[in-house]
C-alpha cells in the first residue's frame, strides 16, 4: 500500500493536523471513527493523502477564518492547501476572476459585487506589493471564500504593515499605530514611489457597501462596518507577523 | 487615439499589473499627434480598482496632461474608484458623456 512512489502525495499526521488546524490527536480519533482515514506506511505511522486532507477542508468550510489563522500561527511555516493558495499574483488574479464571477451571479449582490471583488483585490495586491522578494518564509497568501456564508478571508505571512510602513515612517512603533496609519493616511510602504491608498479605499468601500471587515496585523485589529468611520482598532489577543483578512459581505 | 480599457480585461486590479498595462501600451502611444485628444474609453469594465486605475491612468496623464479625456466612465465600479482617486490625488480627471 505504502509505495515510493507516493510519498509526495502523503502528508505526516503533523502535516495534515497543520493544514486541517487541528491537533494530530484529533485526526487519530478521526481515523478510529472513519472520519476521516489514514494510510499506513512500511513503519505503521499514520500518513494521510493529500487529496483527503484537500477534500475535507472543501467538505468541510465551516470556518475558513480558523483555518487562515492557524496557517499565520504555524511555526514553521507551511505552504497552504493548494486550493487556498496563491503563490504568486497571477494565480490571485485568476482566483480573484473566479469569485467576480461567482458573485456576479448572485442576483441580491448585482449592485456591489464588484465592490467585493475590488476590496478583496486590493488587500491581496497590498500583500504582493509589499513583500515582493522580500518573504519571511512561505511567499504567496491564503485566499479562500465562502459563499454561502458571504465570507472571504485573505492572509499573509510577510513582513506586516509595521515593518512596511516604518520604511517611510520611522517614528511608528507600534502595530496599533501602523495599522491607523495604513486606514487613514496617504503614504506609500513602497517608497520612493509615492502612492498608498489600497487600505483607504477599502475602508471607503466597505463602509459605503453593508460590508464588513476584520483585519489584523501584528498584535493589532481593527473592525469596520457599514456606516461607521470608525476604525475600532484595539489590541488582539494573540500576535502573528503578517495580515489576516476577514471580508463579509 | 481611443484606448478602450476592456482590452486590457474587465477586471482591472493590481497595481503592477496596471503599471505593466501601461508598459505593454507604450509602443503604440508613440504616434500620438503633438496636439491629439487621449480618449481613454471606460466602457465594458466591469472591476476598477484604484491599484491598476492609479498606475495607469496617472501614467497616461503624466505622459499627456489634460489632453486625456475618459468616455463611458459611468459604470458604478469605474464612477467609484474614479471619484477616489480624484480625492485621493487632489485632483479632477476630465470625464465626456
């Protein structure tokens, strides 16, 4: 059963519970009550195929949110679900199509889905832009959506708008203030080139559109909604490096 | 000279993928006439974001000035990110009917 020639379709039993977000304990219960089946190798260890662990998560979208987190949290880091991950922009372009389209023909959003889709394209431009050639570890980002429950979440693991924004303006030194600053003010992580406004219009968008938005970098979140300027921002409870994007819609 | 936006596709998003548009389209700006309108035709655009906006349209009017003139401009994605960007940049795009 176990054959070389499989090894890259298998995931250890820690890699498959780092991609599902669970403990690997939970997936030997899984295996004992069929939930979801390993593969035994030459040495008996549970191994889990790849397709499997694919066709779960899709089975299986209860929180793509969780889902995005742990994959900020894993230490180390690990590449996402295939399905979920855009390595680079052309791939996030593509995705970003499919969901244009997917909206599109939902009849109750035909006068803001492409508000959606440019809120999402525009925080997952600013994650390629601002890390390009400069990834901490695993280049690319998170990128899953959940239509039935108008959900879209976007992630990265690079540098965070700290680090990014502090180029241009030293004198920020902390998450909280590095996060306002990217809402509220125009100034571009890219320097020389003067241009920064991709967080703006988002902030713009979602509060002219029933949408609403979590986002964090660092150890700093901020919630926006319809109809409401305000910024919320406040300490998280946990820190990781890069953003974590929440749109709902 | 028109340029009609929708070739570059119906969702315009990324600003390097806006600035690589304007590169690509370069070439075929070199026979502009001294005094020659730019049309840039908006019609058939179904996703504008500011990102690709900004990087190219401010390269086209950086290029031409006030000879840059949008059509078809409408469209409630292209109307919403060009009022952005106008608020934004402190300045007004020259928009026809």
């Amino acid at each position: 059963m176990f054959m070389k020639d499989m090894k890259n379709k298998l995931l250890t039993i820690k890699q498959a519970a780092d991609k599902l977000g669970i403990n690997p304990q939970t997936l030997r219960r899984w295996d004992k009550s069929n939930r979801l089946v390993s593969v035994r190798g030459e040495n008996n260890y549970r191994y889990y195929k790849k397709q499997d662990i694919e066709e779960y998560i899709k089975n299986n979208l209860d929180d793509i949110l969780k889902m995005a987190r742990n994959w900020v949290l894993n230490d180390p880091g690990i590449e996402p679900l295939s399905g979920f991950y855009c390595k680079d922009s052309a791939v996030f372009q593509a995705r970003l199509t499919r969901l244009r389209n997917e909206l599109s023909k939902t009849e109750s959003l035909k006068d803001k889905y492409f508000s959606i889709t440019s809120v999402t394209g525009e925080i997952g431009d600013n994650s390629f832009g601002h890390n390009l050639g400069n990834w901490p570890d695993i280049m690319g980002i998170f990128f899953a959506y959940d239509l039935k429950k108008r959900k879209i979440v976007l992630a990265d693991r690079g540098q965070g708008v700290l680090s990014t924004l502090k180029k241009v303006k030293p004198e920020l030194n902390n998450h909280l203030d590095a996060l306002k600053t990217a809402f509220t003010e125009v100034i571009s992580g890219r320097s020389p080139e003067s241009r920064g406004n991709g967080l703006k219009y988002v902030k713009h968008t979602v509060v002219s559109n029933e949408m609403k938005l979590f986002f964090q970098t660092g150890d700093a979140e901020l919630q926006i909604k319809e109809s409401d300027f305000n910024l919320n921002i406040h300490k998280a409870s946990i820190k990781f490096r890069g953003c974590l994007a929440l749109i709902q819609f | 000279m028109t340029i009609y936006l929708k070739k570059f596709g119906t969702l315009l998003n990324g600003r390097m993928l806006g600035k690589e548009a304007f590169a690509a389209f370069l070439p075929s700006l070199k026979d502009v006439q001294g005094n020659e309108k730019i049309e840039v035709d908006c019609d058939g655009v179904d996703v504008f974001s500011p990102s690709w906006g900004d990087e190219f349209l401010s390269s086209l009017i950086n290029k031409f000035g006030d000879r840059v003139v949008l059509k078809n401009a409408q469209g409630p994605s292209v109307k919403s990110t060009l009022e952005f960007l106008e608020g934004i940049n402190k300045m007004k795009f020259k928009i026809e009917d």
